[in-house]
C-alpha cells in the first residue's frame, strides 16, 4: 500500500519508549534538587518579623483571699446557749417526744402510779411506792428476790413511759413492767410469756441494759465507757433527752463563728442538715430511727452511717415477706426500700424534727406532691412520674371522709404495736395489695379492700 508523501517514516519505533526512560529519571532528580535548595535558600535568608512588645505596667495589688480559720476539734456546749438565735426551734422542741426522752425520776417527770400499787404479772409480783422524795420498786431482782430498787430516770413520755434503774457497777436496767400513758394502768412488756429471773428478757439480765441498747438514743453527746477488764460502765452524756447537738453536732465552733462570722464552712458545723444530698440528714436521723449494731463507742457527725454503725438487713425474721417492718426495726430500713427515698424525699419533708410531729394535719404532708396539678412543692423532690389526680377523693380511698380507710397512712402506711402499746408505721409506702396482705402479718391491718382496688 502506498504511504502518504507527507508522513515521515520511523526507521524503528521500539527506540522512543527507551530514549524517554533513558532522560526522564535524572530531569526529575534536578528538579527535586533544584526545589530543596530554593527551599534551604528561603529559610536561611529570611529574617523574623520585629516582636513589638507592650510596655510593662506595675501589676495592682489583689486583696488576699481570705484562708479558712484553723479551729480546734468541736465540742459540747451548754444547749441554753441555743435560744438566744433560735428561739423558735427552741419553741417547737420543748415538750417533744425528743426534749423528754430521758428525765430524771421526780415529780413532775413521773407519770405512773406510784401510791401503794401493786402489780402481779404471771410469775412475780411488783410493787410501786414513793419514800421520801424517791420513787421505788419493790420486785424480783437478779436473784429471784424481792427488793426495793430506786427508780433513776424516766424513758420516754408517751404513749409509754419505761424506768430505769441503776443496780451497781455503773448499770441502768430497764424495768420489763411500764406504764400506759393512755389508759392510765401498768402492764408487762412481754405479757403471756411469763418472764422470771431466769429468763433472758428479764429487766435484770444484760438483755435488758440500757447502758449499751438505750441511752445513746435518748440522749445528747453519749460515751458508753464500758470497762471489759472490771465489767462496769462510767456512762456520760451532755444533756438528757434529744437535743440540738444529737443532730447536729458539738457546737462549740458554731458559737465561734457567730461571735466572729469567720470563713467556717457549715457556720462550724461538721454537717448541713439542709444539704442538697437528703443522704445528709436521712442518715443522721438513721442513727437512732433503724435498726442496727454500734461498731464503736458513739458516733462521729460528718461521717456516714456505716462508719458507725452496722444496719440490718432485710431478713425474713426482721421483715414480712413483702419488705413490710415486723419486727422492731423502726423507719429507716423500710423508708430506704421506698420510692419516695429513691426521689429525694427526706424526713423533714413530713416531720418538724424539733417538735417531732407532722408538718400538715391528714393527708397534708402527701398532697405536697400527690395533688390535683401533679407537682410537687417540696424543693429537691423529683416529681417525674407523679399524676394529677384528687387523691383526697372518695374515688380514690373508696371510703367517706374522716373514716377509716380515707387516710393516706391506712392503705399506704399499715402498722404494727411494739412495746405493748406504741404503734408505728411502715415507711416503704407501697401500694395496698389485699391478697398479699392476707398471707403476711398485716392480714387485717389494711381498711376493707376489694381485690382489684389496690392497683
């Protein structure tokens, strides 16, 4: 075929890949040494910008933050000093079930019959009377005798009122026979199951003792001082009864710090009782309102409640099958199993602690959160969850106003007496389950339900 005139002929076309290959390796390699040296060139001959800088002025003196005052380890103080600043707390305090605790045995403490009465329980006989200025007991002692055993100090003021008598070595026992502030009358502790000297639960065993099970509870700033080489105690104690320094600690900084209004965090107090944690006060009324063992001699205020003390567990013997109290083991361990702990609801919310009674008569203190709005009007409370519902309804309790069954507490707080005559609540505030209640100690405890009506 002819080739066009125009077009040149390649002698041999497998030579231009070959001369291509031959002189693209060393143009590239001078490029890349050309582009480092101008680089290096650059870096070398460049000078750094002239650094301006702003003249130095003298530096202001700052006023010296204030350090927080070293202050001694807090002690007790004379409550009296307490009225001066808070006269009204004092107010609500004197007369509670917390002032009179622990009172000395005289006339105006002492509420049982003391004129010539005699007493005759199943096994043994006592008699009650008054020598002089003293009140007496006339009873079998740890012997099996009858003696006459002064009484020391009252326990309590309603609706019971126990008495303590001291026996040598340092020990207050606890009479097993009080008396009904109620029904006016005296009555055993342990009826039916005829106590005498040879059983534990007679008041002159160690069962009975109030030094080590008692007194720490009934009054304020306790040292047991229990010897174990002699087997005596040399109690001591601030104050009797429950007072200011109970809960919140010895006060000795706080006075300091209201004469001076230093940098002492809490006012000097170890503890703020209004903490926005509830575990802060819940655990400080913990330590008498559970059940639980001392590890030590009293407790530390600013530490937690296991530091110093062991709490019981929820067992089969302490509670019923349904985490409801049975036996005494007071508020706290059925309060911690409750929804209401669970969303920061404290003992104060519901309680005046210096009086100890309810902030709200009736079912006030539950419509603070359990009302027509659905909100709650405690401060640190979590509302979630809660319905806008007329729990004060007869809808709701299914029973008139003013009877039973149309308080909050008869469905959701079920009881039991301990001590004879003391009735207490439960504080886990579940919802009234009948037939459950049927199979449990509270068979009877609850107002009349139907099946259903508990959901």
């Amino acid at each position: 075929m002819p080739k066009h005139k125009n077009k040149k002929t390649n002698p041999n076309p497998d030579l231009q890949p070959i001369l291509l290959k031959r002189y693209l390796f060393p143009v590239t390699i001078g490029v890349l040494l050309l582009a480092v040296a101008g680089i290096g060139w650059f870096l070398l001959s460049s000078k750094p910008a002239p650094v301006t800088y702003a003249p130095v002025s003298t530096p202001v003196a700052q006023p010296a933050k204030p350090q927080p005052v070293a202050v001694a380890p807090p002690t007790m103080v004379d409550e009296q000093q307490c009225q001066g600043c808070h006269s009204a707390q004092v107010r609500d305090w004197q007369g509670s079930h917390h002032q009179l605790a622990m009172q000395e045995a005289n006339a105006q403490n002492m509420l049982g019959d003391f004129n010539n009465i005699t007493f005759k329980a199943e096994n043994e006989t006592t008699r009650f009377s008054r020598k002089d200025d003293g009140f007496w007991v006339n009873t079998p002692g740890i012997d099996g005798k009858n003696a006459d055993f002064k009484v020391a100090y009252t326990f309590g003021v309603a609706p019971l009122q126990q008495y303590l008598i001291e026996v040598g070595e340092g020990r207050l026992q606890a009479l097993g026979i009080a008396w009904d502030t109620e029904k006016h009358r005296w009555f055993h502790l342990y009826p039916g199951q005829g106590v005498t000297f040879k059983d534990p639960l007679h008041w002159s065993k160690p069962s009975q003792n109030a030094n080590f099970m008692c007194v720490e509870c009934h009054t304020t700033g306790y040292k047991r001082n229990f010897d174990a080489a002699k087997n005596t105690f040399d109690s001591q104690w601030n104050s009797l009864g429950v007072g200011c320094q109970a809960c919140h600690g010895p006060a000795s900084n706080h006075l300091q710090w209201t004469a001076k209004k230093g940098d002492l965090i809490h006012s000097g107090f170890a503890v703020d009782l209004k903490d926005k944690n509830a575990t802060v006060e819940i655990e400080t009324c913990a330590r008498c309102h559970s059940r639980r063992a001392p590890l030590g001699d009293g407790f530390t205020v600013g530490k937690r409640l296991m530091d110093d003390y062991l709490p019981s567990a929820l067992t089969r013997e302490l509670y019923a099958l349904d985490g409801k109290i049975k036996d005494e083991v007071f508020e706290h361990g059925s309060f911690a199993q409750s929804k209401m702990f669970d969303k920061g609801v404290r003992c104060s919310n519901c309680h005046n602690p210096h009086s100890t009674e309810l902030k709200a008569p009736g079912n006030g203190v539950c419509l603070q959160c359990h009302n027509t709005a659905g909100k709650t009007a405690v401060e640190g409370v979590d509302g979630k969850g809660l319905q806008a519902k007329n729990y004060d309804s007869i809808e709701h309790t299914r029973h008139a106003m003013g009877q039973p069954g149309s308080q909050c507490v008869d469905c959701h707080m079920p009881g039991k007496f301990y001590m004879g005559n003391d009735f207490r609540h439960d504080h886990s505030f579940s919802i009234p389950n009948p037939e459950r209640a049927k199979k449990t100690r509270y068979a009877g405890r609850l107002p009349d339900l139907s099946p259903g009506q508990g959901r």
